[in-house]
C-alpha cells in the first residue's frame, strides 16, 4: 500500500476531530491526502449527500478517514462501506486508565456483519398506512464474516468467540447467521459460545470482564457495541473500522455531536484510534502503537475534554496527544 488516504470531514464535529486525528498521523509519519466531502451540508450544496468524486475517490484510497454526517448519514456511510466492499465492522470497547468508567474491566472487540440484515436498506410503503422492511441474511456474508473472526482470535491469541444472536425468534434469518458461523468455526478449529442478544445485553452490563470477542449480525453490533460504550466512558472514546477485501473506511463512532458541534469541545480521542486502526491496516503497527499509547497516556493524566470531566479543548488534548508522541 501506497498509504493513499481520503479525508471526510462531514457535518458537526467531523470537521473538528478528523483535522485533529490528521495532526496526530502527521507527527508519526508523512501520507498523500485527498480532501473529499459528504454529508448534510454537502447536499445543501450540491443537492447530494454523496457526490459521485467522494465515492471514486473512497474506492481508489488505500483507505479513509470519515468524520460524521447528519441527518444524510444513512445516504453517506452505508454506501461509503459498499464502495469498498466492507463486510465487516470492527469495534473495540475499552475501558482506559484516568476515565471514570462504569465497568473498568471492559475490553470487549465488536465484529459486526457489515452488509446485510434490516440494513440492506429493503424497505416499502405497502399502503398509506403500512411500511415494511425486509431483513436480509446470506450464507455468503455470514461465513464471511465468520471467517474474519477466526482468523481474529487467533492473530491476538483469544481463546474463543461469542455468537450474539436472535435465533429462537427470528428463526431463518438469525438462525442462518447463527448456523454459519458455527460451521465454519468448527472447519476453523474455533471455539464459540452463543449468547442471545437480549441476555447477553444484560450481562455484558453486569460482568463485561467474561467477554473478549463479539460476532453478531448488522443491527445487534450497532445497538450493542453503543450499549458497551456506556460502561466505558461513552461514544467519545470508540473508533471503528469497515474492512474490505483490500481497503477500508475508519471512523469515529459518536456521530455529528449536535450540541457541542463548533465549540472546540470535542472529544478527539475515537477519531485519534480509528487512525491508528487505519494504521494497522496500512501495515504500520509500530506507528498505530505510538498513537494509541499516546491516547492512553493523555486519557491517563489528561488533560480530558468535558465529556470524561475536564475543561479541555479539541486543539489541548490532541497537542497533548502529539507532544507524548
């Protein structure tokens, strides 16, 4: 990889954490930037949220760096994961030293199927009274993703999985999911454990210290991972990354931020570990260590922004962030 990186900014505190995320990749090494827009204001401009130059530009990057959309979110960031085929969402959920978290023994790895489920986008107005939407599961996409997380576990020496699921009532679709990640576990020599999301929301609440790695389909892994994310701390601290076959689309979890949005407030820190995702899937571990280490650092003795208690500024944490560096 050449390490070919498309920025989007978006709406809202996209445009605040991903030039502070930037800063930070600049101190650990040099990349080839391509500027691209998308997202609400985009298409008060142009009349769309995705501009076709965004999407080609996202398609031939090595990988992108996305901030946050707003109301246009599901017209941006679901075709930005189609662009590169992304089949699966990876979200870490930590729990880090100096954040007054709910659960501190929280370290729990979301991989969430990517491309299907109630996110297929198969929806219709049957009638002027009644809307419906088609839940859509594959054996293709749930091996698929399946496979990735044999292949997880065993590259940060995990013992097992688990499956969350909703088999014993969405019998077909669930039920596929479920079965196909069980068959290929077993080819891959995996060890799993099946939880149903509705139990496994309870106890991941209570004793998240059992759980190490998640598989589960589209709708869970977005409702659950955010669950998680309260024990922790909050959205603030969870980056994300939507893997393909050979590029991929990293981005903070929190979202546009609406309240604080303008304000010099943000919290950088998920925006700051979705680039070092990035750089684990360009190939440079010794630079993601640095960053996250630096993240860890800072969250450590601070400063903190207002989200985790302090009276930071976005441009204060990440100075701090690249001085660690």
């Amino acid at each position: 990889m050449t390490g070919e990186i498309a920025l989007i900014e978006g709406d809202g505190i996209g445009q605040e954490v991903i030039p502070a995320a930037t800063s930070v990749l600049e101190a650990v090494s040099s990349f080839e930037y391509t500027s691209v827009e998308a997202g609400d204001e985009t298409k008060a401009e142009t009349g769309t949220a995705l501009p076709e130059v965004t999407e080609a530009a996202v398609k031939e990057a090595d990988a992108t760096l996305f901030g946050a959309a707003g109301e246009t979110a599901a017209d941006v960031i679901l075709p930005l994961r189609n662009a590169v085929d992304s089949y699966v969402n990876i979200r870490p959920v930590r729990a880090y030293p100096g954040v007054n978290a709910l659960q501190p023994e929280t370290d729990i790895v979301f991989l969430r199927e990517n491309t299907e489920g109630v996110y297929a986008g198969v929806e219709d107005d049957l009638t002027s009274s009644l809307s419906t939407l088609t839940r859509v599961v594959s054996d293709s996409a749930s091996r698929r993703v399946a496979k990735f997380a044999c292949e997880y576990v065993t590259s940060v020496s995990a013992e097992q999985f688990h499956v969350v699921h909703k088999a014993n009532v969405m019998q077909k679709t669930d039920g596929r999911f479920r079965d196909n990640v069980r068959e290929v576990a077993k080819q891959q020599g995996v060890e799993i454990e099946e939880f149903l999301m509705d139990a496994f929301a309870t106890r991941v609440c209570l004793s998240p210290e059992q759980f190490d790695v998640i598989v589960c389909p589209n709708l869970a892994g977005d409702v659950l991972s955010d669950l998680a994310a309260g024990l922790v701390g909050g959205l603030g601290l969870l980056p994300s990354a939507n893997i393909g076959p050979s590029n991929a689309v990293f981005e903070p979890v929190h979202g546009t931020a609406p309240d604080i949005a303008g304000q010099g407030i943000a919290n950088p820190t998920a925006a700051v570990l979705s680039a070092a995702m990035m750089l684990d899937h360009l190939g440079m571990q010794q630079e993601a260590t640095r960053v996250r280490d630096a993240v860890e650092k800072v969250l450590d003795t601070g400063p903190h922004t207002p989200d985790l208690g302090g009276r930071a500024t976005t441009r204060e944490v990440t100075s701090a962030i690249i001085d660690f560096i």
